[in-house]
C-alpha cells in the first residue's frame, strides 16, 4: 500500500478577476388562451405552496398583464421551476433578475 504526498506548491489564479455573486434568476409566466384562470391559480398553489391569495394575484398579473414573476433563486432552481410549469401545460420562461 502506498501512501501519496500532498503536492508542495500550489498554482495560484493568474488572473485578477473579481466574481460578482450569482444574479438571481426569475421564472415568468406567460398569458396563454388555453388554460383556465382557475387551473393557473391551482397550478400555483400546488408547485410553490402560495395561499390562494398569492396564487390568484399572479394570476391575475398573467391574465391582466400578460405575465408575471412566480419565483426567483439560483439558475438550476429556476430551470426546475420552469420545467415543472411546462409539464403543467404552463408557457414558462426564465431570465436573469437584473
């Protein structure tokens, strides 16, 4: 059995790059002819646990305004959320929060 040495000198970044944090993602929802007011504010309760309340305000925002933000976070959580309305028949998409 061998045993390996830690490596005694350590390559350091180069570059003088400051990373900036990651922006936060949005999900929008987009007004469609098909699904009925009723069934977006369902969909909503089910997939973010929004009270009836929250739910039918972003309803309304989607049928009124056309669309409407319906969660925000890390760019994998947005693209889950997306996916997720998209297998609920819901036009989704998402976008950097700038």
């Amino acid at each position: 059995m061998s045993i390996g040495t830690a490596p005694v000198h350590v390559d350091r970044p180069t570059t003088d790059d400051v990373h900036e944090p990651d922006i936060p993602w949005i999900v929008i929802v987009w007004n469609d002819p098909i699904n009925l007011m009723s069934y977006v504010t369902w969909v909503f309760m089910r997939l973010f646990g929004y009270p009836r309340e929250k739910a039918e305000r972003l309803m309304w925002d989607v049928h009124s305004k056309g669309k409407a933000v319906v969660s925000s976070g890390t760019r994998e959580k947005a693209e889950s959320d997306v996916a997720r309305l998209h297998a609920h028949g819901l036009w989704a998409t998402l976008q950097q929060d700038r």
